[in-house]
C-alpha cells in the first residue's frame, strides 16, 4: 500500500500538475520569467515566509514528542533564516534593504494563504496543522528537483533563476520535506477515517493555496488596501 502522504498528493495531483505546468514555474525553469514578476514573487514570499515561520513555532509548541519539537525547531530555523536569506541576497542585489521587505504588504491571496494556515493552525488538530504546511515544503522539493533534472538556466545575474533552483534542490531542503512527509504518514496512520478525510481537504486547500500563489505573481497582483506588514 502506498503511504498516506503518496495518497494526499494522488488526492491534489490536478493542481500539483498545474503548478508544474504554471508559465511562472516553467518561466523560472527556462530562464525567460521576466524580471518584475519574480520581484514580485519574492517580496510576497517574504510576507508568506513570516507566517509561515509561525506556524511552524506553533508546530513546535503542539508537538506531542520532544523530538518532534526539536525537529519543528530546526525546520523554522531552516525558513527564517536559511531560506529568507535567498530572499535578503536577492533584495540585496536589487538595492532593496531587508526592511523594504519587512514593510511590504501582503496582497489577497498572500493573506488568504497566510491566514488559511494559521487558522488551521488554531482551530485545527496537529495533525491538520501539519497536513496544512505539508505542500509547501513537499511542492517547492518537487519544483526544484524536477527543474534540477530538466537543467537549470544558465546563470544570468539579471535573471538569478538558477540559485532559486538550487536552493530548493538542495539535498537539506529535499530532506527536510521527506521528514514531514514521514511525519504526515505516522499521523495519517494514527487517525481514524474522518480524520484521514480532513486531512485530506486540509492538503488540497493548501496546494490551491500554492497554485494561487504562482498565479498572483504571474498577474503581479496588487497588494490590499488595508494590510500592515508583518501581520
Ligand atoms: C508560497 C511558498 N510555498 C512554499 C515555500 C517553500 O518554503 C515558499 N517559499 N513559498
């Protein structure tokens, strides 16, 4: 039988093969996204990264084991400061200060995303919290291993493709989402039919949340009227 998160991805796979086949991936693999989309992408990020650095302290406070936690402790780590690095050198390169980032507002479907997990998050069992942050970390491995394999773009300081794709191919990355994957198949394992049904609308809602994400920039959506940075 194949594990639970195999069966979570079978349950998303129309719209995990819509981001694979989405122009801002495929843009970002043939080297031809311009410019001011993925500019656009990465402050959002940004924005998405802090709470998504969130709800991976609140993974470590609901833990149930120690080495749950500590593990949720690294993985936030790994985002806050491996990961919004790429997105600090990136701004750097543009002469766009990490504060600029800070004070950027978040756009709709940046806040959808973003208060779509930390709701989950509050009202939700642990397990729904990890089935929640599951597709990002499982669909950014998938992205880079798969752009990896077909040949990253030739290394352009206009257009710095090839180190997004590095850094979500990298073998710590690619083990970090197996270890929440494994994580999500112990938890699947443990739950009772219902449960597994929840965390299955819990893992598609996530990955539309990720497609939409790919979309925005691609559209260079505007931000919303009314939101203040960091939350
Ligand atoms: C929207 C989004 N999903 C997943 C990741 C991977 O951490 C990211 N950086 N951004």
């Amino acid at each position: 039988m194949s594990s639970f998160s195999a069966e979570l991805r079978a349950g998303a796979a129309d719209v995990w093969e819509a981001q694979h086949s989405h122009p801002f991936v495929r843009g970002i693999g043939d080297g031809t996204l311009a410019l001011d989309r993925f500019r656009h992408y990465v402050r959002q990020d940004y924005v998405y990264l802090v709470d998504y650095g969130r709800l991976l302290a609140l993974a470590c406070a609901r833990a149930p084991e120690l080495e749950t936690m500590r593990r949720f402790a690294e993985l936030t780590q790994a985002i806050l400061v491996t990961e919004m690095d790429l997105h600090r050198s990136f701004a750097a390169d543009w002469g766009v200060p990490a504060a600029d980032l800070e004070s950027e507002r978040a756009t709709p479907t940046t806040r959808a995303y973003g208060d779509f997990l930390l709701r989950t998050a509050a009202l939700g069992d642990f397990a729904e919290l990890v089935a929640a942050l599951l597709p990002c970390m499982w669909g950014y491995a998938e992205v880079g291993e798969r752009l990896a394999a077909a040949g990253p773009p030739e290394p352009d300081p206009a257009r710095p493709y090839a180190r997004w794709i590095a850094t979500y191919a990298d073998p710590e990355f690619q083990a970090l989402a197996a270890w929440c994957r494994e994580l999500m198949d112990r938890l699947g394992a443990a739950c009772d039919d219902a449960g597994r049904a929840r965390l299955r609308a819990v893992f598609a809602e996530s990955s539309r949340h990720e497609l939409a994400f790919w979309d925005a920039a691609w559209r260079l959506e505007p931000a919303a009227r009314d939101q203040r940075s960091l939350g």
